[in-house]
C-alpha cells in the first residue's frame, strides 16, 4: 500500500536524487570506469589503505549491464568475481608493489570477531576482523548492511565491520572496538569511523518484533526507530485520543536506522562523534550506484569494504 504523510512531528522520508553527490567528508575516486569511496580522514594516512566499492564497473553481467560485483554467487562466475577485486583493489590503490592479502570472512550475521596475524587459507565465520599486522586486506561484503571500518592512527590497528540488525542487536561495532582496546591498546578516543553506504531510515521497514528486541537492549532505542501509517488517507481523526466505535487505524510500519544504532554503540565504546564519518548514501535509494538485496532480490550484486595497512 502507499505510504502517507508521517505522524504530526515525524519527519517527512528523504527525497531521493537520481544521482547523489559525495558530501564532505566522504570523496569518490574513478579509476578504469570503477568508483570507490573513501572516507576524506582516513585517506590522509599514508600507511592506510581502504575504500568502499560501488556497482559501475567491472565484467560480471547482469541481465546485459556491466557490474562490480565482488561476491561469488551462483549467478556469476568466479573468475569474474576475481578479475572484479583486483580492479576494485587497484582503483582504491593497491599497487602490485604492495604486495597485500585479501582476507574476506565468511558472513554469518553474529557478533563473532576475529583476529588476524596472517592470512587464513579459507574465510573464517564471522562478521567483523581486526589487525595490527601490515599486508593485511581486511574485508566485509554488504547488499543494505552496514560496513564499519575502524582505524586506530597511533597504534596503526585496523576493523573491518559488517553490521545487520541482528550484529547491531549483538554490538558487534561496540564490541570490536573493545577488543581493539584490549589486544592492542587502542584508545577509543583516538579511533577513526568510516560507516559506509548502506540502507537508510527511508527504506529499511522491520517488523515489531524486531523493534521491540532492540527496546530490550537499548536505553535509547526510541532513536533507531520510526513510524509511519500505510493506507490511501492519513487517518483523519489522529488528534483524538480515542478512536470512534468500529474504527481501526491502518497498519503501522516500523522504519530502522541502522547507520544511528551503530553510530551510537561507537559512541558508548568512547568514540569522539568527530572521529565518526557516516556516508548518508542508501543502497535501496540508489540502484544505479549501489546493490539493494531489498530492492533488487537475490540477483543483486556485492559490495565490498577493505581497509589495511600497507607494508
């Protein structure tokens, strides 16, 4: 059914451009018909290498388009899938003199972290990595979820984080970002946050059960949350406490704001809010640049999220 106009004091949903900008501090770089995204702050560091990948591009096809896909499904091949991370890792600038070691997990949404000395011969299960060991390519794959990149610039340690409602329940970014502290001394106050392109408050409707899973653990849950009526009229008699006999207001949705909820778990690990840089870009609002599981089913490609420290 169509969405109506929001509850009295509820924002209206964001308006959806064809093609968005890049908003400070957040910066895009085009290689080889490829675009990457990079957090301004952590493309400073000389010793850090990392990036957020994009749809254009790439040698897998997709009912007749060209795509970046850089996960191995059953819809593309796996040569093209690794053809697509060596020009997604040259465009976000690893050099063959780098001589970095992609190191992917195997997803599970859970809260499981691991740690990585060398590389793993096979994807561990998990869904978030960390290291403070140069040559490194730590990576998480996302389709809506969001991609979390923690980077320490005194110790030089590194996370990479995938986030979905049931991760974020569990508080997988709080969590890593306590394990950092513990394994190698990283200081929260001194951690950067790159929060990657994911899906927004706009699109991400969830059931009430889950909305009450996360009242149950979070004090302000309250601000993940939004709600918005469906039906063909906003419900005329809103203002009235009570509804007349015989009358039901229409179905409610329930929108989540996953990029908020992580955000405010970084700030409980004792992040500076000026250390987080969230990228506002929603994966469901923009097919044309990004992958949606929600908005284009199984078929959709993968995005990937790497961040490392160069030798």
């Amino acid at each position: 059914m169509p969405r109506v106009k929001r509850q009295p004091g509820k924002p209206l949903p964001r308006s959806r451009p064809s093609r968005p900008a890049i908003a400070v501090p957040w910066r895009e770089l085009r290689k080889g018909g490829l675009h990457v995204l990079q957090a301004a702050p952590l493309a400073k560091l000389p010793w850090l290498v990392h990036g957020f990948s994009t749809r254009p591009g790439g040698v897998s096809d997709l009912d007749g388009e060209k795509i970046l896909n850089l996960g191995f499904s059953d819809w593309d091949t796996r040569e093209n899938v690794l053809e697509n991370r060596k020009r997604f890792l040259r465009a976000a600038g690893v050099s063959p003199s780098d001589v970095m070691t992609l190191a992917p997990l195997k997803q599970i949404h859970s809260d499981i972290i691991r740690l990585f000395d060398a590389p793993s011969a096979e994807p561990c299960r998990g869904d978030a990595s960390a290291t403070d060991r140069p040559g490194l390519l730590l990576a998480v794959q996302t389709a809506d979820c969001v991609p979390i990149l923690l980077v320490d610039p005194r110790r030089r340690a590194v996370a990479a984080i995938h986030a979905g409602w049931r991760g974020t329940l569990r508080r997988i970014a709080e969590k890593t970002a306590g394990l950092m502290r513990m394994r190698y001394g990283s200081r929260p106050a001194d951690l950067l946050a790159a929060i990657g392109p994911s899906i927004g408050p706009c699109c991400y409707d969830v059931g009430t059960e889950i909305a009450r899973d996360f009242d149950s653990q979070f004090a302000r849950a309250a601000d993940f949350f939004d709600e918005l009526r469906t039906g063909d009229e906003p419900n005329p008699l809103q203002w009235l406490n009570q509804m007349p006999p015989g009358h039901q207001p229409p179905p409610k949705n329930v929108f989540l704001d996953l990029r908020k909820a992580n955000q405010s778990q970084l700030l409980d690990a004792g992040l500076r809010p000026k250390n987080i840089f969230t990228s506002s870009l929603c994966t469901a609002c923009h097919p044309d640049l990004l992958f949606s599981y929600r908005k284009q089913g199984p078929r959709s490609g993968r995005l990937m999220s790497i961040v490392g420290i160069r030798k």
